[in-house]
C-alpha cells in the first residue's frame, strides 16, 4: 500500500463468503450506498452467495487481502461481469472498506481487471458512478474513460488498450506503472 502495509490479491471463490461478509460489515454507510447506489444494510445469503459463486471466466472477482496479528482480512473486491446485450464489454465494480480506503488497492484491483480484460479481448470496462462521487469520476477520467450521464448516473466506460502510453495523465502513469507491475505478476 502507499504506507508501505503488504497486501496480496487472490481470485474469490465460495471460500470467502466470511470475508465478504466482514468486509462488508466495516463498511461505512456512506461507502455502501456509493457501492450499491441505495442504503444496505446487510448482504442476504442469496447475495453473499452471487458475489462468492464466480467462474473467473465470464464473472471475474478478485479480493485483496491483509493480515494483522495473525488473522487475514478482507480489504477489498474488485469484479467485472461481461455483459450479454454489448459484446466485448464488462462491467465492473470495486470496493474498498474504509480503513483502506486512499492507500492504492483500488488502483491495484483495477489494474488487475484491466490485465485480464486485455487478456479476454474485452474493448471495455463500463461502470456506474453516483453523481456524489466526483472522485471516482475524475480517476476515470484521468485514466482515458468516456463519462455519459444515463438515469442519473454518471456512466464511465473506459477503453481496454494493450498499449498504455495513452495514459500520460499524472494519475495515468502511475496507473500505467502499476499494470506493469501487475501483469508481470499474474500466473
């Protein structure tokens, strides 16, 4: 992380229902609501299990994982699901508990849907971002992504390009530094 905390990204799977649940339940309100786009107040089982039940082929999710005294904590997700009715397209969402929030995992995740999204031939990434968050809209921006607002939602759709010296925004290169560090990393 910026702090110099370690972190390491696994694939989900039906494992991580506890983490998932865990995460969740440090997440703020307001986190929540940017994340879902409406108040939850506690994932149900039919969603815990939709969000752990993932092939990593068309429903990718990725976690990133600390440990503190001993005991691994789930930090964040990462996941894009490829959408039916726009062909190489996915959306994706990320999420990030408070605590961790601003310490770099958001951008390792989506580094790391960006690199299997090159690696599946996707064109895009599309996600939906509330108008309230004008910080994620402006990194989305900055990363090359098209904004459209569609029923009242900032829509971002970010073009998947195998080169990434299109992106020479500041915030860009240190994207573009941490693609780098993650495709040469994933198996």
């Amino acid at each position: 992380m910026n702090d110099g905390t370690t972190f390491w990204l696994v694939p989900i799977d039906g494992e991580a229902k506890h983490l998932i649940k865990e995460g969740f339940n440090k997440l703020s309100q307001a986190s929540r609501y940017l994340r879902f786009g409406h108040p939850v107040n506690e994932l149900t089982e039919k969603e815990l299990q939709y969000l752990t039940n993932v092939d990593q082929q068309y429903h990718i999710a990725w976690g990133a994982i600390v440990e503190v005294e001993g005991t691994e904590i789930g930090v964040g997700v990462g996941r894009y699901i490829h959408t039916v009715e726009k062909q190489g397209n996915a959306e994706f969402a990320l999420t990030i508990i408070d605590e961790y929030q601003n310490k770099g995992i958001g951008r390792y995740l989506l580094a790391l849907l960006y690199v299997l999204a090159i690696r599946q031939g996707l064109k895009t990434l599309s996600g939906s971002i509330l108008p309230t968050n004008s910080y994620a809209a402006t990194l989305m921006t900055a990363l090359g992504a098209q904004i459209e607002v569609e029923n009242g939602l900032y829509y971002a759709r970010l073009p998947i390009l195998a080169d990434w010296a299109h992106l020479d925004s500041s915030y860009g290169r240190k994207f573009a530094e941490t693609l780098s560090i993650v495709d040469s990393n994933l198996r």
